[in-house]
C-alpha cells in the first residue's frame, strides 16, 4: 500500500530505508526534539547519537503503512524490521511540522 506523507516525513522515511543518518537529520528543525519510548533527545547532535546506535546499529528500517492527522500532529503507523530483538515491532511515530521542518517525533512500540 502506498500513502501520502508530508514532504519533511517521506524525506525522513526515505533516508531511513538507506540507514542514511543525515538524510534522516535533514528535515527536522535545529531545536527539534525526538522523545524514544519516554526518552528525550534535544537538539540534531542528540538525535544523531540515537540514530546512529539504534537506528543504523540494528539496521532498523520502518515501513509506514498508514496515516492520519490527529490533534495537529502527522500520526504515521507500520512495523521497523531490523536486527533487533522481536523484529519486527509495529510502532507508531507522531511527527509536530513547524516551517516545512519536523519540529517533535515522539516514537512508541
């Protein structure tokens, strides 16, 4: 199934499926927050951090599948399959666009 996201999303889900670190960091705003299962990242050199050990490091490439807009927030849904335990895992990502630029992504499992 093929669904429609925002451009800031498709660039950042995009350069997910090629484990590529800037190409994720690029469409979220310099003071973006990203919340990890409870777990705040402020700022891009944060979120490198995470993305580079969690992301990269398990090889975990999230394929959306579906997506609403809920309380001024992008909700977008599918499992991340990668070397992880209980791969795959269906999570949630909640994305807050402020200025063409993701401003907060709050991830759940």
């Amino acid at each position: 199934m093929s669904i429609k996201l925002p451009k800031p999303i498709a660039d950042y889900v995009g350069a997910n499926a090629r484990l590529d670190v800037d190409g994720m960091l690029k469409p979220f705003a310099a003071d973006a927050v990203l919340l990890d299962n409870g777990k705040r990242f402020e700022g891009l050199a944060e979120m490198r951090t995470l993305l580079e050990e969690a992301v990269v490091g398990a090889k975990a490439i999230f394929a959306p599948d579906s997506v609403r807009h809920e309380n001024g927030r992008v909700v977008v849904e599918g499992p991340a399959h990668g070397d992880f335990k209980g791969s795959p895992i269906r999570f949630t990502y909640g994305f807050t666009l402020e200025d063409e630029a993701i401003k907060v992504l709050e991830i759940t499992a």
